[in-house]
C-alpha cells in the first residue's frame, strides 16, 4: 500500500497498558466510526505496514485505545510511539454538497464571484490556525483562508470551488 492510495487517520500518541495497548489521537470529526476497525497501516519505518487490531474502545473523546495482534508488551508498544496511522482512500465515507477532504479538491480550479478564475489549488496548508488554499495562477502563489463564508459551493462534475473573497485579497497578490 503506498501512502499516496491512504489517508491520515491519526498517531499513536502514548502507551495504555504493560500489555501493549496503544491510544492513538484521530483527526477526525467523528471518532466513533473508526472504533470497529479491522485493521490499519501504521507508517513504520518509512513504510505503510499492515496491523490487525484484536479489540478497540474510545477513549475519553478523540483517543481510540487499540490492542493490536503481536504487540504484547511495553517494549513492542514503545516500538510504534508517534507512529502516524493512515487507511485506504476508498474506506473514506463519500462527503456531498459542499463538504470536502482536503485531498479531494488538489488540483480543482478556484473561481471567485468578483474576481474570476483565480487559478488552480495545488495543496492545502492546514498547519496554521486558518486552514488556507494555495492556489497556483500562473506561477504566482495566491492563499485564499479555507472560511465557511467565502466558500459558496463545490462542483465536483467540473472540478470547481466557488468562492467569495473579501474586495482586494486576491488584488494583494498580484
């Protein structure tokens, strides 16, 4: 499985039990849709690795306590600390209307009520507090915030989001 065909679940973030359980932090809205996993990759060693899981729980809101098959103690708990969980695209539930994941509008044009087509979006910087749009517009970087309010709708048949900036934001990077 190659990393590009997965998407980021979460990471395991601390040891549970000397029996080797887990509690991995999701980066997801809905932690109780991930509780019934058979199975997940774990990045390990700079390669996707299956593991199957024996039994999870939630724990408190956004931590899933895992038991994975074959790690039985601390030291193979140890072995898989800050390791980032990813599974397959297709198990991804399908978004409608104007929802999307970040992965899914790379490479979707921008086009703005005032302004026009803006450019194309080349990724998704969620490491700010305001997720933001990078849009290429003929070698020129242009962000646009990832805002509820400027985002009017996404058409998926023609690979567009639509978006109503405030007067002079795209104008700043030109």
């Amino acid at each position: 499985m190659k990393k590009e065909d997965c998407f980021y679940l979460g990471k395991i973030v601390s040891k549970f039990s000397f029996k080797g359980e887990v509690l991995i932090k999701l980066d997801t809205d809905e932690p109780e849709n991930y509780v019934k996993m058979e199975s997940v990759f774990i990045n390990y060693n700079k390669n996707l690795v299956p593991f199957f899981i024996e039994k999870s729980s939630l724990h408190k809101s956004d931590l899933l306590r895992v038991k994975f098959e074959d790690v039985d103690s601390e030291e193979d708990a140890d072995d898989l600390m800050k390791s980032e969980i990813y599974l397959p695209l297709n198990l991804l539930p399908k978004l409608e209307g104007d929802k999307f994941y970040f992965h899914e509008v790379i490479g979707f044009k921008i086009v703005d009520a005032a302004f026009g087509e803006v450019g194309v979006i080349k990724y998704i910087n969620d490491s700010t507090a305001q997720a933001l749009f990078e849009i290429d517009r003929d070698g020129i970087e242009i962000l646009i915030p990832m805002n509820d309010e400027f985002i009017d709708r996404v058409d998926r048949k023609t690979n567009t989001v639509f978006v109503s900036t405030p007067e002079g934001l795209i104008d700043l990077y030109l």
